[in-house]
C-alpha cells in the first residue's frame, strides 16, 4: 500500500473513532418545562403568603437569568483588562454606574426637596483604612473565586462546583465579617470622615462630577482596549 493511502486509512480511521466518541447531546428542553413549574409552583406559595416574598422571588430569578445571559459580572469587568485586554465590560459597569447615578439622584433629592429624609444616608460611611483593607481583600478573593457575589450565584445556578465551594467560604466571610463590624467601626471606621457629595458641590455639580469621572474613565478603558489590540 502506498504512504497516501495508509496516511488516508489512519485519517478515516481516526475520523471514525473520533465520532465514535462523541457522545450525543441530552435535550434538555423537558428539564427546562420542570424547572419553570418548580418556579411557578413555589412563586404561587410564596404569594399566599405575601406579596412582598413573590416579588422578591421573581425579581431574583429574572435578575439571575439577565445575568447569565449577559455574563455580567463586576469581577470580569476589572479582571478582562489585564488578562485578554477586552473592557466591553468594563465600560458595562462604567454605563450602569451612570445611568443608577441619574436615577437615585433624582430619587433622593425629590426626598430632600420635601423635607423628607433621604434614602440610603446609611451607606454614607467614613473613608478610612478599613475601607483600603477591605477592598484589597475582596479584591484577592473575588479574583482567586472567578467572580464577585452575583457572579459566584449565578455560576452556582450554572452548577459549577468551585463556585458552591466559593460560597460556602462567602457565607463563612461574611458572618465572620458581621461578626467584627463592631470592632472596626469602633476603632478604625469612625476614625475617617464620611463625604456626601452634595453637601460639598450641591447636587448639580455633584451629578456632573461624578459623571466626568465616569466620562473620563470610559475614554481610558477605549484607548486601553484600542492600544491592547494593536499590539
């Protein structure tokens, strides 16, 4: 036999083999139904119970799908840049932080305006060390898990087993954390001072501060993905 037909036989031969190995794909179309009359199912018990609980169900489980969907995740967008050299997400995060800039601006100085008290002054907090600390810390941990809080949820949801051990340890950290609170924000929080922009450039210069900022970070994170690509 001549060395193009031996070299075409171990060809068809691995060809065959290689089909032969693949296995074929489940439909999980049934699966898919089951798992929308689960929801449904527990979505109608949470109702009798109370309004509130069914619409934190739904507002969940939509909030997970767009997330698997879309592969939004703070993690990726602070990770890409430096590994792939990719900042689509990136510039994700820098939109959403615009748009929700807006939008609980206009809520909260509609309270002001009214002479109510304004929403969410409670996490207005001092910048201090711990602030330093804690974002290093995350920061590592969010890293080493592939993804941050609703990262690593949305990943458990997926069924990957790293993530569930991810959120064990999350679960562990964050009771240790509540934990401690107490101690930090006696000897180190208190310590700095807490900024609320408005009280600084009133509420129109704080709005358009904050979104130069974001602005400006926008242009960087395209010229960054810009100058990656070229190289």
């Amino acid at each position: 036999m001549s060395e193009n037909g031996t070299t075409s036989t171990i060809r068809r031969s691995s060809s065959r083999a290689g089909t032969r190995r693949r296995k074929p794909k489940k439909n999980q179309i049934p699966i898919g139904i089951l798992v929308l009359i689960i929801i449904a199912v527990i979505g109608v018990l949470l109702g009798l119970k109370t309004n509130n609980t069914l619409l934190f169900w739904m507002t969940g489980i939509l909030f997970g799908f767009i997330l698997q969907k879309a592969r939004f995740c703070f993690t990726a967008s602070m990770r890409d840049p430096y590994l792939t050299g990719s900042t689509s997400l990136t510039r994700a995060v820098l939109i959403a932080f615009a748009v929700t800039t807006i939008g609980f601006t206009a809520i909260k100085y509609g309270y002001f305006k009214n002479g109510l008290p304004i929403p969410g002054m409670g996490y207005v907090v001092p910048i201090s060390f711990a602030t330093v600390i804690g974002a290093f810390l995350f920061g590592i941990g969010m890293v080493i898990a592939g993804g941050c809080a609703s990262g690593t949820l949305m990943r458990v949801g997926e069924g990957f087993s790293m993530q569930l051990l991810s959120l064990v340890f999350f679960v562990i950290g964050s009771l240790w954390g509540a934990h401690d609170f107490g101690w930090w924000k006696l000897n180190v929080i208190s310590k700095g001072k807490a900024i609320f922009l408005p009280d600084v450039f009133g509420w129109l210069g704080a709005v358009i501060i904050q979104l130069l900022i974001i602005l400006l970070l926008y242009i960087a994170a395209v010229k960054y993905e810009k100058a990656k690509t070229n190289n």
